[in-house]
C-alpha cells in the first residue's frame, strides 16, 4: 500500500543535522546491528535496482535477503550460483507445436520469480556468468523477457586480491562489465562494529544455524509486513519530488564527483555515474521515509560508499581520496553556474585546475585561490610540481597566494631559481647512481642559451637531492613532465598576455 504522494509534497533534506533516529526496520525483521545499511537497502527496494552484498560468512547475507523476500510476499528464487546448472534456471527445454521451443517448469525455474538471489556470484563457473548477466542487467532470459521479476540481488565473500588476508581463496573477482550492473553494492558491517545490544540480539536470535527454519518461519512480524511496502511507497514518492525539486543539484554534485575521482585515478563509467544519481536520490528520499533526518551531505556520501564496483572487482579504494572527491563536489553544488570555481574543480589533471584558478585573475577570493593552488601543487607529479612553481612566480600569481602557501612555493623556487651545491655519497651499485647518470645525460641534451633550460635542471637537481629520483625511469618521467607542464604553462601565459 503506497502513501498518499501529499504526505511527501513538502519533502526537504537539511544541509544540517538534526538526527533523530531512524525508524529501525531492518530490526522488525529480526536483523540487528545493520542500521548504517537501511537507507540503501530502502533505496535498493524502491528502485528495484540490482543489489549485491559483499561481506565474510556468516555476516546474515542470506538471511537478510530472505526476510525482506518474505516480508515482502514475494515469489522468490534462491539460487547458488557456483553450483547451479543453467537448466535448473529455465527448465528442460521441449519442442513446442508452433516449432519452437518451450520449458519444463519447475518449482525452481526462474520465469515467475519476482526476486532472484544469486548466492555465491563470485563463485560462479565464467560461462555460467556470462548466462546469468542477463537478467541481472535486462531481466531476461534466453532473449525472453522475465515479466515478473522486480528484484535482482546477489551476494558474495570478499574476493581474493594481492594481499590474500582480505579475501577468500576461490571467491573470484567479478567481471567489470558484471559488477557495473549492480547499482548498489553494500559491504556487510563486520562483528566488532556492532553494539554490544545488538550482538546479544544476534546471539539470542536462532537464526544462526538453521538458515531455512528461520526464513519460512510464520512469524507475524516478518510475514507480510505491510508496512514495509508502505515505507516503499513513501520512498518511491519521496523519490519523484526529489527528482523534480532538486535533479539539478544532484546532477550537478554527481559531474563533478565523477571528475575529482577520474583526477583520484577512480575510474567510473557513464553508466555509473547515472547509477550513482539515482542513489542519492533514493538513499536521500529513504532517508526522508524513515524519518533519520540525514543531512544532504551525509546522504550524497553514504550513496557513493554503497555503489562502487570497484569493491566486488577486488580493487581498493581509498577512503581519503574517496571523502576528499565527496567533499569537493558538495562544495561545488553551492557555486553558481558561472562561478570559475565550478570549472577548476571539474578539470581533469591538478596542472588544469591551476591553470584555471591564475586565468581566473581576481574573480577568486585569496582564501579560494590559496587552497586551490595548494591542493593542485600537492596532487602534481615530480617535475610537474616545480614547472608549476616557476610559473607561478613568473605569472605574479605566487602575490596572490596566502603566506603558508607562498612561503612553501617559495622555498622551492629558491632552490630553482639557482643551482644549489650538494654533495651525496652514493654506492656504484645502487639504482640512485643509475638515476643520477641518467639525470647527466638528460640535462646534456637542454639548450643552455635558454633561460628555461637553467631552470629544469635546477628541478632534476632538486628532485634528485630529495630522493625523488629513485630509478632511471624515475629520471624519465620527471624529465618529460617538466618539459610538458612549462610548455602548456609558458603557452597560455602568453595567450593571457596577448
């Protein structure tokens, strides 16, 4: 039963925090120390987007994704996926009259199902994968539509990466193109991250051992829950004003996330970035549903924490870079439409963003300016990074910096703007002494009638001497950013001039 759409006219989501606490649904269904993942949960049910849980055994995966099956009233399929045949999904093909064919059903095939759970995914032989895509993607099956189906969720044990200590041994990586599929992607809390209340609730719960005596059991407050499809509805309205009242905002928050993380060296894909629209919306309006009052900001960030795939392609995201990127965009949805700032946080390299803040001339505040140069200088790569430097003193912009920052840049140029003697003693046999000959022959081939040229083999100097320059590739690459970041930076300071 959906809420009445005038209950949620008035839908807003506070920039500031006035928690409340939500209204614990998960615990109605006897699932206890959760409550961080029932606004995505909420969200997952309202959109019907595909749902993938990662976590160790034992972490109520199953259990979790059943008792919502069945509060829910729905025609559910359970399916193990490292073990399951592809005819146990569709049934035994027989040739039908008109010439095709038709299936075998069982109380297992799959065509009337209105929620699949694939179990195990990670587990799963690749040819059975690329047969299970389908209707994780489209829902459909052999080419045939699966009209029944709204709930698409799967589960999986960590997958094994480098450092075998964080993942199963035989819990594989899923394909890219797979784990794009799955909007939300949850990460089940670990035991210790649970409160000592819920952790007796857990204990004293019988649900660990028997996994099928507890779902079928006819528990009134889990079978036909009600108000769990009420809350659905209420959601699902939430979600329509949001789209209408602030669609631009997060659009807006959601092109520059995408940016600052490609910057991060996060990639996501076009198709995740719309995902992750539809998130926030959703995990915004859960969040307006069961009355958590979560702030916008806390929202947006729970959203991206719940829909990356990197998590279920065994790569690591780091949380600083994740939070940082999280934090920009936020600040981004604030500016107006030509605030330069908006394009700067966009750019796509740090060399981009400073070459957008001096353009930008006087239209920054000082404070503004300073942190966005700091920010950049501090994500550039060595010879870059002092390419920069020289250009800002060269430029005048270094007058416009706060003195922290200009102090820091200061420092530097001084060591650019002339040769500083060091001497360091270095093993014959040492990669150091391979970077420092092959620095030798890189600054043999600058012209020494060009003022510029004294300037970067004062930085390979400088980048030596602080142990920068570890290896000859080392020497290479710093070379090379050097020449290519004064270069773009020498061109537009004679565009701003002319």
């Amino acid at each position: 039963m959906q809420s009445d759409h005038s209950s949620v006219t008035n839908v807003s989501v506070t920039e500031k925090s006035s928690h409340q606490g939500p209204r614990p649904w998960l615990r109605r269904l006897g699932i206890f120390g959760m409550d961080q993942l029932q606004a995505p949960l909420l969200a997952a049910l309202a959109t019907e987007l595909p749902l993938l849980l990662i976590g160790p055994h034992g972490t109520a995966k199953s259990l979790l994704l059943t008792r919502m099956a069945q509060a829910l009233q729905l025609r559910f399929r359970h399916y193990n996926a490292s073990l399951i045949h592809f005819d146990d999904l569709i049934g035994f093909p027989m040739p039908a009259s008109d010439g095709g064919l038709q299936y075998l059903q069982t109380p297992a095939t799959i065509w009337d199902a209105q929620a699949v759970f694939l179990d195990e995914i990670s587990r799963c032989r690749p040819e059975m994968q690329n047969k299970l895509f389908p209707i994780i993607h489209e829902r459909k099956v052999q080419g045939i539509d699966l009209k029944d189906l709204q709930f698409r969720w799967a589960a999986m044990n960590p997958p094994q990466t480098e450092d075998e200590a964080l993942g199963y041994r035989g819990s594989e990586v899923l394909d890219r193109a797979l784990a794009d599929r799955f909007a939300f992607i949850l990460a089940m809390p670990a035991w210790e991250q649970f409160s000592r209340e819920d952790r007796l609730a857990v204990i004293q719960s019988g649900a660990a051992g028997n996994l099928s005596a507890s779902a079928n059991r006819s528990d009134a407050s889990v079978i036909s829950c009600d108000w769990l499809k009420s809350l659905i509805g209420q959601t699902r309205d939430a979600i329509e004003v949001l789209r209408v009242d602030q669609s631009e905002k997060w659009a807006s928050y959601i092109e520059t996330l995408t940016a600052l993380l490609a910057n991060a060296k996060i990639a996501l894909s076009p198709r995740r970035a719309a995902m992750l629209y539809e998130a926030v919306i959703a995990v915004l309006a859960a969040s307006v549903a069961t009355d958590a009052a979560m702030n916008a900001g806390d929202a947006a960030w729970l959203a991206l924490r719940s829909c990356l795939p990197q998590h279920a392609e065994g790569v690591l995201v780091p949380e600083v870079k994740l939070l940082a990127a999280h934090r920009e965009a936020m600040r981004s949805i604030k500016l107006g439409p030509h605030d330069p700032l908006r394009a700067i946080v966009s750019a796509g390299t740090p060399l981009k963003r400073l070459r957008l803040a001096v353009s930008a001339a006087g239209q920054l505040p000082k404070a503004e300016f300073s942190r966005v140069i700091a920010d950049a200088l501090a994500q550039m790569k060595p010879g870059e990074h002092e390419a920069a430097v020289v250009y800002l003193f060269e430029s005048g912009a270094v007058g416009r910096l706060h003195a922290a920052v200009a102090t820091q840049a200061g420092d530097l140029y001084q060591e650019l703007a002339s040769a500083q003697p060091f001497s360091i003693t270095i093993h014959a046999s040492s990669g150091r002494y391979a970077a420092w000959g092959r620095v030798k022959d890189l600054l043999a081939r600058l012209d020494p009638e060009k003022p510029q040229s004294h300037l970067q083999a004062n930085a390979m100097a400088s980048l030596f001497k602080r142990k920068q320059l570890a290896s000859i590739a080392d020497a290479d690459a710093a070379f090379a950013a050097y020449a290519a970041a004064d270069g773009l930076l020498r061109t537009l300071s004679w565009t701003l001039q002319h």
